[in-house]
C-alpha cells in the first residue's frame, strides 16, 4: 500500500493535445464564384433589382428580401474605409467598394501610409492564386488616383466547389490527482494503482475521488496486481475513428486481483482468429508491459493482456 493521497493538485499531469477535424466546405455559387474570380483579379459582388443594392462577397440570397440575387457583378478595386480595428496581426477595415451598398472586411497594409475612416484605398494582388480571400492579398493607401488595375475580361465566372478546411482545437486536460498519479506510477514503475473505498473496501481501478457504488470519499491509494481475470470479450472487426489498434483485435474487461471494478484493455498474443477456442470468462490473464523506453505514462504502457499461461508454454 503507498502512503494514501499525496498528489496535490498542482502536481497533476496535464495533457497538451490538439483535436483535428478536417472537413470540406461546400462553398455554394456566390461564395464559390467569388473565392474563383478572386484569381482572376476580379471581385465579384451580387445585385438584388427588389432591393436596388449591390453587396460583397455576394450572396446567394439577399439578406433584406430573400430573393436570389439577379447577377453577379464585378466591383472596382477601389474604396473607402468606414471602420477600421488594429490586432496584434495586422489591421482590419470595413471597405465600402465603389459602386456597393455593403462593406467587405479585408486586412489594410499600413506600410504606405496612415489609413482612417474615409481614407481612400485599394486593392492590392496576392503574387500567387491560393483560391482563398487572400488572393486579395490587402488593401493599401490609393495615392494619386491610380488608375485601375488590369482587369481580366469579363465574361462567364468559375466556381470553387468545396473548400478543404482542418478544425484544430488546442486544449489542455488535466488528468487530477487520481489519473495523474496512476499515469506517473505506470511510467516511473510499472505499478498499477486504484483507490480503496473505506466503506465498501472495494478497490477501484482506475482510482478515483468517489466510490460509485457508496457515494463517499476514497482517497487512499493501493496497488494492485498486473495478474487479472478475464470477465468479458469482443472481437472488434470495424473501423471507427480514435481507434488505436488496426482491427481485427480483442476489446476485453478485465477485473486485476486486488481491484473490484472492471478494466478496459485487449488481450492479445495469439491469431485473433481463434479467439473464441482460446479464452473463456474467468480464466487468468497477465499483463504484457511495453519495453520502458516506450512507456509514456498512460495505460497503453501495458501493451495487451494475454492468457496465462501464455500461449507460448501451451
Ligand atoms: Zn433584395
Ligand atoms: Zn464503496
């Protein structure tokens, strides 16, 4: 037994992990045409006759009478601010293009010139086509009314279909006293720690702040075999996402001599194959630890469980 709860708070491990979910967006025709035409050194705007405005980026529907816009139409490279905020990335505007009735958020490029509402600007080219709104790369102080930029003649738009997008969502989670310290005992020594319940005495495994059976406090670490028997177990065949093993593998519960609670883990160490002539509920099984340069501190440092004894000595 160690010497009851002495992970404090603080100590906790926390894991840094990024959750990433790629996706594509279906863009729509305005949308799409604009993200397009934007290659094209053309900004694209949409006109609803109903309500006698122009807006861009074009929409697919007016925001005022939900009618569909009548055309799009190519706006000049050339307007005004009317709202400006300074980031720690840059400076952001709302451009009113001439000839629209609504404003385009875009990046100003300062380095030309002081920029303020009614100043007036214009567009400035990304080098390369990255088909994203950046291909309007910013918009810069307009000196001298220059003339406009070379527009590419008009005629028939393109349309971006999908836009391939990646969701990376950074977070820390920490595992608390319990989880922490059973992963740090895990790295550090191979022991497998649960917490013991004062009233029921049941071990549980993982170990946790409160019994689930007795609704009370733990709060003592013990230790508990790697040696377990074997309660329940499915043969996986499918393919799901998170999964850490290629299937086919065996998704076993597994209660460890010492503990009263079930533990999630597979058994391996034999063709998967014949997995239903091999194991049985309630027969031994052990654990196969990873070699300790690969130990990282979670219970996959325990690489499966195998029948005991092992098929080896069959
Ligand atoms: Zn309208
Ligand atoms: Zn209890």
């Amino acid at each position: 037994m160690t010497d009851g709860l002495v992970t404090s708070i603080d100590e906790a491990q926390v894991l840094t992990t990024t959750l990433s979910m790629p996706y594509t967006l279906t863009t729509g025709p305005a949308a799409g045409s604009f993200l397009f035409e934007l290659g094209n050194h053309r900004i694209l705007g949409s006109r609803c006759e109903v309500c006698s405005r122009t807006v861009v980026p074009p929409s697919d529907y007016c925001s005022r009478c939900g009618e569909a816009p009548d055309e799009f139409v190519q706006l000049p490279e050339t307007g005004t601010v009317t709202a400006l905020t300074r980031t720690d990335r840059g400076v952001l505007a709302l451009i009113r293009l001439d000839g629209a009735d609504a404003d385009l958020l875009h990046r100003l490029d300062l380095a030309k010139g002081a920029v303020t509402v009614g100043t007036r600007v214009r567009a400035v080219w990304a080098a390369t086509a990255t088909q994203s709104v950046l291909d309007l790369d910013c918009f810069v102080l307009d000196e001298d009314d220059q003339p406009p930029g070379t527009a590419h003649p008009a005629g028939e738009v393109g349309l971006i279909a999908q836009v391939p997008h990646q969701l990376e969502l950074e977070y820390q989670h920490s595992y608390g006293p319990h989880y922490g310290r059973l992963f740090d005992e895990l790295a550090s020594s191979r022991r497998i720690l649960g917490s013991l319940c004062p009233t029921c005495r049941n071990v549980l495994v993982p170990p946790r702040e409160f019994c689930d059976a007795c609704f009370v406090r733990t709060g003592q670490h013990v230790d508990v075999s790697d040696h377990g028997v074997l309660q329940a177990f499915s043969v996986i065949h499918l393919e799901f996402v998170g999964q850490t093993r290629t299937p086919p593998y065996i998704y076993a519960e597994i209660v460890l001599d010492g503990s009263a609670t079930r533990l999630i883990h597979t058994v391996a160490g034999f063709d998967v194959a014949t997995a239903a002539e091999r194991l049985s509920i309630g027969m031994p099984v052990r654990a196969v630890w990873k070699d300790p340069a690969d130990c990282r501190g979670t219970l996959n440092d325990i690489d499966y469980f195998e029948p005991v004894p092992s098929p080896d000595q069959q």
